[in-house]
C-alpha cells in the first residue's frame, strides 16, 4: 500500500467508526492489519490517536468466535 493518496488520519478514524459493526475475525484481523500499517508509517505525534484503535481491536480480535 503506497502512502500517496492515503490519509492516516481519515483512515484511521474511517476504521474506529466501522469498528461496531466488524465481528468476523477476518474482518477484525483486515482493519488490525490496516492500522498496524499506519501506526507504523505515521508520524510520531499521530500514533497515540492510532494506540487505542489497535488496543479495541486486539481485544475485539480476541472476543471474536468466528
């Protein structure tokens, strides 16, 4: 996924709000993957808004049944 065109904010607030609606754990694991990307390749000062999206999905992940 190349940077140019992704915004890490929107995406990342794109994530949070669909985030109640993803229960299948290959749904949770696309979104974990996505953020885990962007926590990675975003600013410094911008990873502490990624730090508990991923924290939801981890614990989302691990609740999940299918």
């Amino acid at each position: 996924m190349a940077m140019s065109g992704i915004t890490p904010y929107r995406t990342l607030h794109e994530i949070a709000r669909a985030m109640p609606g993803l229960v299948r754990r290959a749904e949770i694991e696309a979104a974990l993957d996505e953020v885990e990307y962007l926590f990675e390749v975003m600013p410094p000062e911008m990873q502490e808004y990624a730090e508990p999206v991923i924290a939801s999905l981890r614990a989302k992940l691990a609740a999940a049944t299918e």
